[in-house]
C-alpha cells in the first residue's frame, strides 16, 4: 500500500519542531539544581523555537507535494506495517501553531507564577515534556504514534496536576485524572487493534484509503471506542469529572492542558479520523449528542460554583462540548475554529483570572473576591475581553467560530443539537458575566489581612509585573481580534481557503433557518443571559448587600446541581464501590484472617499468590532440595509413563 | 560371565536416589556433598557399563572426566563448607537460614 | 598417524583462549603488581581480554567452525549467545570495579573470566562431554564467586548453590549417561535418529537431561535457590550469573531443541519445559511482589523472563530462536542496567540493593531515576522499550506455533509484574521518607554502563537493532 496523504520527500525541519521541547525537558530536568531560573528561560525559548520552525514551515505544510497535502518525514519502519513518520498538514499545522505558540506565552507567563516555587526548574521540565507529548500526538503520521502521544500527554498531565504533592487533594484529583484517562487509552487501544486486524497497516492514508472495505457495523465499533478515548481526554460526559478536579494543579497548566491544547486531543482525533467519521452517521449522531448535552450540561454547571477556576473549568467543558458537536456532526472547520479561537481566549481567561489568584495569595473562591476593578484594571480589562468573546459578541473572535459550530448543527441536519447549542449560548453568557461581575464589581469582599498579605505577597515575588502581564496582553489581541481577521467571508475567508484542500466540501440542502437568522438568535439569547446576569448581580440593589445575597444564592442552588448531577457519585458507585464491593466479599468468603480489611483493591489475590510463593522460600536448603526433587520426580513420572507408552 | 545390563542400570540408579535420599536427610553439609558423589557414581557406573555394551569408548573417556570435575567440585565444595565451620560452631544446614523469603 | 586438528579448529576456539589466557595473565600479572593498582590492573586485563574476545566473536557471525570432532560449534547461533556471556562479563567487571572490596581482585577477576569460558563452551557445545565441561566450569567458578566476599550471606548464598545445583547437575549427569546408553554416542547429532522415539532410556535420559537444563534457568519447581543465591552473592557476581548462565543454558537448550532430537518426539519430550516455563511466568512474577530486595526482585523477575524466553522457543520455529536471542540481548542490557544503577547508589552494593534506597529516587538524581524507570519499564515489557517490543515477537512467535496457552499465561504474568515494577517505579517519583544518604561518588565507567544499557534499551526497539535488522545477522 502506498501512502496517500504521506509525501515520500523529507522535511528534517520538522524532527527538530518536534524535538526542541523534549530537549529542553531533559536540560530542564537533569539540570534543573544548576540552571534555577534560567530553566524558565530555556523552557520558554525551546517553545519559541519551535513556534518559529512552525511558521517557517507554513508553505510547507499546506502545499501539495508530490501529490499529497503536506509536508512528511519518515523516522523509522518498525514492524510490517508500523513505519513511524511525522506529518504537517493544514490541520496538525494549526494544532503545532497553538501549541508552540500559546503554550510559548503560558510558559513565559509561568516564570513569574512559579518564581519562588522550590521545584521551579521541575516545573519547567514537566511543561516542556507535555508539549513534546502534545506534539507528537498531533504530528504523527499513524495511528500507533498517536496513541503514544495520547499516553504521554496522559502522564505529563498526572504529573503537573499533581505537582504540589503537598496537597492531597492535588494527588487525588491527580489519581482521578489519570483512571479515567486510562479508561480512554484502552479504549483507543483498542480501536487500533481493530483497525490494524482489518487494514494490515497503522498509517492514517492507508486506514483512511480502505475505509470503503470496512462494514459499518465494524466502522461504528471503532468510532464508538475512538469516541470512548476523546471523550476520556476532552471531558465529555459521562468522563468530564476529572476536569474540574484537575484545577488543583498550577494556575499556568489549567490554561495550558485544560483549556488550550490537551482537552481538545478529542477534537484533534475526530477531526483527524474525518474520513471514518464521514462514513459513519450513527457515529456523527453519537459524537453530537454527547458534545451538546456535555455543552449544555458543563453551562448548567459552571452557573453554581464559586471557585473561579472551576467556574473556568467547566466553562472550558462546555465549549469543548461545542467543538466536540461540530467536529461531531461534520461541520469540521467550524469546531476547528472554535478550538482556535478557545485556544486564545481561554487561555487568557485562565492566565487573568492567575493574575487575581496569585495577587490574592491563592484565593480562589468569587464570594470573597468583589470591587476589583479598580485594584486591578488590567486583569478586568483582560477577563472582559475574554468574556466578550468567549460570549460570541459578535465581531469578538468567539462570535465566528461559535455560529459556524451552531450553523454547522442545523446545516448537517441536526435541529435539536442546534436548539440545545443556542440555549447553551445563553447559559454562556449568564455565567460567564456572573463571574465576571461578583469579581470585579461592588465593594470588595475578603478579609483584609489577606488582602494586605496578597500585595505584601506580591512585592515578595521577585519576578517583574510584566512577565505575567505581557503575556496576558499580548493574547487579548487574538481573543479579540483573530475571528474577524480570518474567518470574515464565509466561503471565501482565509480559514475556508485554508482547509479546503484538507476536508472535502459537501453541499447540504439549505437548511430552513439562514445563517444571518441564526446569528441573530444566538445574540438575542446571549442577551438575555446578560440582562439576567445584570439584574442579579450588577444593580445597585444587588450590590448593597452582596455578601448575603451570594450566601442564600449559595443555600437555594438545588442539591441536584450542587451534586453535579450526581456525576461523581455515579463514577464512585461504578467504579470505586464496585471494586469495594468486590474486595469486601472476597473479604468475607476467602479468608477474613488472612485479608486485612483497609485492602480492598484486585491486589487481594495476587498478594496472596505472592505470599505463597514466598512461602516456598523458607530458607532451608533441604526445603529447597525438597522441591526441586518435587519436581524432578514429575519429570520422571511423565517420562515414565511415556517411555512406557511408546514400547 | 556376562552380566545383563538391566542389573548395571537397576544397580545405577538404587546407587542415584540412595544419593538422592542423602541430600534431602542428612543435615551436615560434608555428609550431603558425599551423597551428591554418590549420584555422580552412579552415572559414572552407568557410563561404563554403557561403554562396555556399545564397545564405545566415549562413555569410559566422560567417567574420567566426571572423575575429574568431581574432584573439583570436592575441593571447592570442602573449601565453602569450611569457610562456613569456621563462622559457625556446628554446622547444621537447617540452621543456616538468613536468606528467604 | 596424525590427529586432524585443522585451522578451522583453532579459530572456533580462540575466543574462549583469549578469555582464560587473560584469566591466567591476571594472576601472574597479580604477583608483580603492589599496592593500590592490583585492582584496576586485574579488571583492565579482564576487559581487555572480553573486549579482544568479543571482536574474534563477531568476526566469526556468520561462519562455521568445530572443534573436537564436532563436539563444539560455533557461528550460527553460538556466536550470539557468546557475545552476549561476553557483555554479561564487561559489564558485571565494571560494576566489580566500581564497587568491589579492594582484596582478593585478581581471584575474583580471574574466576569470572573462567566462568565467562564454562558459558562460552556451552553456548557452542554440540556434545554431552563438552555441555558437561562447560557447566561444570561455569558452576565451580560461580560457587567460588558467591563466597568471595566476606558475609554471612555471601557464605550461606555460596553453600546452598552448591549443595542445590550439585544436585541438579547429578540428576543431568545421570540423564546423560541414560541418553549415552540409547544411542552409543555422546554426540547431539545422533540423537536425530527416528528409532530413538520408541526407547525407553532415550526418554528418560533426556527428561532428566532437562531437569538440570530447567535448574539453572530457575524454572519452577526448580527455581528454590536462585532468590536466596541472588541476594546473597555480591552484585556483580549477581549481574553476571542472572544473564550468563540464562544465556548458556538456553543456548544447549536450543541446540537440543533444534539440531537434536528424533523427528516426532520432540512435542512429547518438551512439553513438560512449556509447562514449567509456563509456570515459571506466573510464579516468578507472583514472587515479586512484597520484596525488599533489588537482588530478591530481580531474582524472581528472571524466573520469569527464562519462562517468556522459552515461550518464544515453544513450538521450534527458527524465527522462535532469532525472537528468543532478541529478547535475551534486550534483557541483557536491562538486567545489567537495574544492578548498575544500584551500583551507582552505593559504594558496597548492599545499599544501593535495598528497595527503600529508592525512594524519592527522582527528586535526588533525577537522572539515574530515569535510568532505572526505563529498566523497570523494560522488564515489565512496556514501551518504549526493547522490553516491549521483545514481548510482542515472543507472543507472536508463540501464537502462530500454537502455544496459545503459553502467550496467555505470559500476559498473565506480565499483568502480574506490573504491581511490583509499577510500585519500585512509584516509590521513586514520591516524596522521599527517609533523608538521602551522602551520594558517594562512584566510578564514571559505570556510569557509562548505566548510560550505555538505557540506551541501548531504548534503541532496540526503534534503531537499528530493530528485528528486521539484527535478524538477519543470526541465521
């Protein structure tokens, strides 16, 4: 089979676009004692460099060259039908531009959120390690690289959401990620060995080539076990609960993994298995579903917490809802580009929203927060930027991306997920300006030492103001900006010549409802969310008793949603209990002297294997002799008995 | 007279596993390398009279190399255990047990 | 009358001359050296002498050469396993010279080189004669080597491996000479003849020739001594005897298995060695867990990677074999990479043995965490290691033979081990509970060793010691 998307010329541009960052984690990472500070710097400029070799590398990867998208380069072959390779095309071209470049601003911004931090240059390690990971998964060229890459962003995040290790919750929820993202790689594992059973080969252009022979039942089960593995990795229900949790890491790597890069590996995946989605529509059906109900559902959420991380995080589930559903149904440019624009304005959300936390000395909670606009302009112009667009105001970066998606919905023939992704829209809005205006609005809330030690705390850390501000500033022009610039003009916008060549154009029947009519839907509702947020939190009346009205805001909030939708309870019932469950009742029918009762993982039985083995060792060589004569004397049986049998 | 080459084999190998029975119930080391020399006698025994059937003398050529080796391994064998008596006042093999587990 | 011992002779033994040549140059050597040198004099021969040895090895890959009458062959297959008993002895040499007490060196040294010579005769030995010859030298040699440091372990490791391993090769000597009685020769090649299916002495003898083939691959039942041996001889002697003896013994056990037996039997014959080897991977795994010993661990781990060597011979495909030597080099570099990095840890060795040295590993030397996380990785068979790749070729291997059962029981194993090598790799990213020891400063060459083997598994898998490549190179 030959390759089909694959170019046989070489680009070696792009090993080193891979590999900067990984050398920077081994530098980092070995080096770290020697290097203190400077390791930021270093970690920093191996992402610049790999941002540059990405744009130097633009012609290359959305030209065609010998016959196929793309710039490739080979690395080895390994087993038949496994050759490793890296491949740039339009699409993994995009993912590397957010990645280098976004994550190149966060990890400039973290030299000033970590200073001081005694595992600073670990810190750095563990970041530059993930974008490797991060990269490899976007830049292979089959499916077996990319599931090595899957694992490695798996296990960068467990580390850096884990990286306080002081905190037990932080190594909990770092547990909690990594289970249920175990879930996913299983399940992709499993997709792959199908695939590979049936195509013989492990390259995206020959499983893609050889779609046709699949039968649709058998294309469905790898959708469905794909679609297990992106939903793992980009939250969607029922396997979105590791995300809030993982807001335990450092404010940096909740912008830069839960927000901007890793989340959106689901996006990546489907987008990139187009072709096998394309040909599934019980797949599309599915993938949809699950990205409107996870859109509404995280929106629904992220209307009753008080954390303004968690806020965030669930904020960041439901718009990967909406990339999930527009990838899902087949509008792929317009959950693209709502993974570009998240990228931007999310992650500038996060680093603002760090900019208060770490002025704060670690505050997180919104009740105590309050009248920061005028203590702290510069964050509030950051988070209302990023607000507006996260909102799809429209002419703000989100507006473009956000309508192509609900567009897309109805286009492809789906009115209810376009119903649910509009009413979404409206949640949006509520809670986005909720947060927005019992944090910055009124009269402040905290408690004045606090306050005080915050700004002692600030003048504490050595780093310069501008090291965190500049990259905050720097990303509101994107947030702002990027949308109009690049996807005004529909058919005949940059971001459609752009992926043209990448995803076929299908015409639809036009749908009954225009996209003009649409978007002014859309700005009615995001409207309304607004007028509700303002009548409850930004009068004059809400304002003069503030604390007490958040306070029974906080005891009305029904106990259905202050419980997740028992989502967490439902993981702990399936899960955890079972496994409980099972440990107790060996427990009890094995031998209830022999297991102590705090075991109750599957360890159980392997321990007691274990001991039994042990219990040969007694270390009396005539013990040992024993055995061995044991054994010698059922060779001699056996042979025996067949010498016997043959004469 | 000729003696049926049953009897060596059913002689050899009474000889193997009453060096066998040794090394599983006898405790002091010496007495334990001895029975071992019983086993390696054995098949030495086995050897020749193999030799002696089959007019090959390979199997009389492997007796003195078995002859030879067993030597060795008497010398070193003596040598550890005296290491050991030299630690230890009475050297029960039952006795010497630090490392299980 | 004249004696025919041709050239061809002569190059099949100069590898193992070269190694007892050096092994006698360093006692010699020893009585004219004072002071502080004896001990890098003694294990600069040593390498120089594995060294030289392993060039003439490679040298002869791919030809065929024989000595005494047929009674030793080498090229083809031996060449491997002999270049692979010679890394066994660079490697632990190092180690020795990084953490060895400063006396009896030349004795040490000397008895590993002619250790490294039983191994050698026994990777290419085609004969009963020249298999026993080379045991024996390997075993006397390794019995000493046990009791060479002064320890109550050390002694106590020294006399159970004699008294246990004695035994094991008494039951081999006596089912050599019941196979000498089925066939009249000594020579593996007779032991082709399709007559021999039906005698009853040619069963007998070969079974209890594989009893002593079982025990010094540790397989269960057979496997009592290796634990208590392991954690007691000192650590390079440890490092040597975990790969070289494994190595030895597979190559008879491949010679037996591939150019020996008569057409139809061998199914009947071995299947007793599937089923210990299986065994071997459940048990040896199981044992693994709740040790405290890196020595201990290892031990048991090797029970169980002799099961999943023999799990790719099951069935003698010659692709089995190239998989078998594939997974065996892999498992050279990473069992000799896991005893370094505890060689690194400590000056004694015994420290650096401890599982609690481990601890918060990573937050001290990061660099030599990575290191043993890779070996560990390796030895469970994940990726991406030589370790993994080598696990897929023997499940493949087993498979198309029709040894289902066997590939089942080793992903049962496996399942198994990643408790215990998943935990070691744990307790080396917590936090440390104890405060570290003074990191001694260690020897730079086995830092090499530690550099060079993490490489090296690491490269196995991708370049350019992938299967298609090396394969080859071993018809």
């Amino acid at each position: 089979m030959h390759h089909v998307m694959g170019v046989d010329g070489s680009y070696p541009l792009l090993v080193a676009l891979w590999l900067l960052p990984l050398v920077g984690a081994i530098v980092c990472w070995a080096f770290g004692p020697q290097l203190k500070t400077l390791s930021g710097w270093l970690a920093s400029a191996m992402l610049g460099g790999s941002f540059v070799l990405a744009v130097l590398s633009w012609s290359a990867g959305t030209q065609n060259s010998g016959g196929a998208l793309g710039a490739h380069q080979a690395l080895l072959s390994w087993l038949p039908g496994i050759d490793f390779g890296l491949l740039l095309d339009p699409l993994s071209l995009l993912w590397t531009f957010i990645i280098t470049g976004v994550g190149f601003l966060i990890h400039f911004y973290s030299m000033g959120y970590m200073d001081g931090d005694r595992a600073y240059a670990r810190f750095f390690a563990y970041m530059n390690f993930f974008v490797f990971a991060m990269l490899t998964l976007v830049l292979s060229d089959n499916f077996v690289g990319l599931l090595v890459g899957w694992g490695l962003v798996g296990l960068a995040s467990y580390f850096l959401i884990g990286f306080w290790f002081e905190r037990p919750t932080a190594v909990a929820a770092a547990r909690k990620a990594f289970v249920i993202n175990v879930v996913g790689d299983v399940a992709i594992m499993f997709a792959i060995f199908a695939i590979f059973l049936n195509v013989r080969s492990m390259a995206f252009g020959d499983v893609f080539a050889a779609v046709g022979s699949l039968g649709s039942p058998l294309l469905l089960t790898i959708c469905v076990a794909l679609f297990i593995g992106a939903a793992a990795k980009s939250a969607q229900i029922p396997l979105h609960t590791w995300l809030p949790d993982a807001m335990e890491g450092p404010t940096p790597v909740s912008a830069l993994i839960h927000a901007a890069t890793m989340v959106t590996a689901g996006v990546y995946l489907i987008a990139r298995c187009a072709p096998l989605w394309s040909a599934s529509h019980d797949a599309q059906m599915l993938a949809g579903t699950i990205g409107a109900v996870t859109a509404i559902a995280g929106a629904i959420l992220g209307c009753v917490q008080w954390d303004i991380k968690r806020i965030l995080a669930y904020s960041t589930m439901s718009q990967i809802g909406y990339m999930i559903l527009g990838v899902g149904v087949g509008a792929y440019q317009g959950g693209i580009a709502h993974f570009f624009t998240h990228a931007f304005f999310k992650a500038q959300l996060f680093l603002a929203a760090g900019l208060i936390i770490h002025a704060l000395g670690n505050e997180q909670d919104v009740r105590r927060m309050g009248g920061l606009r005028t203590k702290m302009p510069f964050a509030f112009w950051a988070i209302l930027t990023g607000v507006l667009s996260i909102c799809g105001i429209p002419g703000f970066s989100g507006f473009f991306s956000k309508d192509q998606v609900i567009y897309g919905a109805l286009a492809h023939g789906h009115p209810w997920i376009y119903a649910t992704s509009i009413a979404t829209a409206g949640l949006t809005a509520y809670y986005m300006f909720r947060l927005l205006f019992i944090t910055f609005l009124g009269e402040y809330r905290g408690n004045a030492e606090s306050h005080a030690g915050a700004s002692d705390a600030h003048h504490a850390h050595h780093a310069p103001a501008w090291i965190m501000n500049l990259p905050v500033g720097v990303l509101v022009l994107p947030t702002v900006a990027i949308g109009a610039a690049l996807m005004w003009g529909g058919e005949n916008s940059p971001w459609a010549r752009y992926f043209a060549p990448q995803f076929a154009a299908v015409t639809l029947p036009a749908p009954p409802i225009s996209e003009l009519v649409t978007s002014a839907i859309v700005f009615m509702v995001v409207l309304a969310g607004f007028a509700v947020a303002w009548s409850r939190y930004a009068t004059k009346a809400a304002q003069a008793n503030a604390v007490e009205r958040l306070r029974t805001e906080a005891e009305r909030i029904p106990a259905v949603l202050t419980n997740l939708f028992y989502f967490d309870a439902f993981i702990d019932l399936v899960f955890v209990r079972t496994a409980q469950l099972t440990g107790t009742l060996i427990a009890r029918i094995l031998d209830p002297h022999l297991i102590d009762g705090a075991v109750r993982e599957v360890v159980v039985v392997t321990r007691t294997a274990g001991a039994f083995v042990r219990s040969l060792e007694t270390g009396l060589v005539r013990a040992y002799a024993l055995v061995l004569a044991f054994g010698a004397a059922c060779f001699i049986i056996y042979y025996a008995l067949v010498a016997g049998g043959v004469h | 007279m000729p003696v049926a080459i049953g009897n060596y084999i059913a002689l050899s190998s009474v000889m193997f596993f009453i060096g066998v029975a040794g090394v599983l119930l006898r405790r002091n080391p010496l007495v334990m390398l001895m029975s071992i020399e019983l086993m390696f006698n054995a098949a030495n025994l086995l050897f020749m009279a193999f030799a002696r059937a089959w007019l090959a003398n390979a199997g009389q050529v492997f007796a003195f190399l078995v002859i030879t080796v067993a030597a060795a391994e008497a010398a070193i064998g003596l040598a550890i255990v005296v290491t050991t008596f030299r630690s230890e006042k009475n050297v029960d093999v039952d006795e010497i047990r630090l490392l299980r587990g | 009358m004249t004696i025919p011992f041709t050239s061809a002779d002569w190059n099949a033994l100069v590898p193992i001359a070269i190694v007892a040549v050096a092994a006698l140059l360093v006692l010699v050597v020893d009585l004219f050296v004072r002071g502080y040198a004896p001990r890098y004099v003694s294990i600069g021969i040593g390498l120089i002498g594995g060294i030289a040895a392993g060039v003439v090895v490679a040298g002869q890959f791919g030809h065929n050469y024989n000595a005494f009458f047929g009674g030793f062959m080498t090229g083809g297959f031996t060449s491997v396993f002999e270049e692979i008993v010679l890394l066994a002895l660079l490697g632990s040499l190092i180690l020795y010279g990084a953490i060895g007490t400063p006396d009896r060196v030349a004795g040490t040294t000397a008895l590993m080189l002619w250790s490294t010579c039983g191994a050698m005769l026994m990777a290419g030995a085609a004969n009963l004669m020249t298999i026993f010859l080379g045991l024996e030298l390997l075993s006397l040699s390794l019995y000493c080597l046990c009791g060479m440091v002064d320890r109550k372990t050390a002694r106590e490791a020294a006399l159970k491996y004699l008294i246990l391993s004695s035994t094991a090769t008494g039951f081999m000597l006596y089912g050599m000479a019941l196979l000498f009685g089925a066939t009249g020769s000594v020579m593996l090649a007779d032991f082709v003849n399709p007559a021999l299916a039906s005698s009853a002495l040619f069963w007998m003898g070969g079974g209890m020739f594989l009893i002593g083939l079982a025990f010094k691959l540790s397989l269960v039942p057979f496997h009592t001594w290796a634990p208590d041996v392991y954690e007691g001889a000192p650590l390079p002697v440890t490092a040597f005897m975990s790969v070289a003896t494994k190595a030895a013994t597979l190559a008879v056990f491949a010679r037996f298995l591939y150019a020996a037996l008569p057409s139809g039997a061998a199914e009947k014959l071995l299947l007793p060695m599937w089923i210990v080897a299986g065994i071997s991977m459940i048990v040896g795994n199981a044992g693994m867990l709740a040790q405290h010993d890196l020595k201990r661990l290892l031990a048991y781990s090797g029970i169980a990677q002799a099961g999943y060597i023999l799990t790719a011979m099951a069935g003698g495909s010659a692709l089995g074999l190239r998989y078998a030597m594939f997974y065996l080099t892999a498992y050279t570099f990473m069992n000799l990479g896991a005893f370094a990095v505890a060689a690194v840890i400590s000056n004694d060795g015994e420290q650096g043995s401890r599982l609690t040295s481990y601890e918060g590993l990573a937050h001290r030397r990061p660099l030599l965490a990575t290191a043993m996380t890779i070996f560990l990785l390796a030895l469970a068979g994940l990726p991406p290691t030589a370790g993994f790749l080598g696990k897929i070729l023997i499940l493949s291997s087993s498979v198309s033979a029709g040894y289902d059962w066997m590939a089942a029981l080793l992903i049962a194993g496996t399942a198994i081990s990643l408790y215990a090598y998943g935990k070691t790799i744990f307790a080396m990213y917590a936090r440390p509970r104890h405060e570290p020891h003074d990191p001694k400063p260690c020897a730079p060459l086995a830092w090499a060793s530690v550099v060079i083997c993490a490489v090296a598994v690491i490269a196995m898998t991708f370049y350019p010691l992938t299967p298609s490549n090396i394969l080859p190179l071993v018809k």
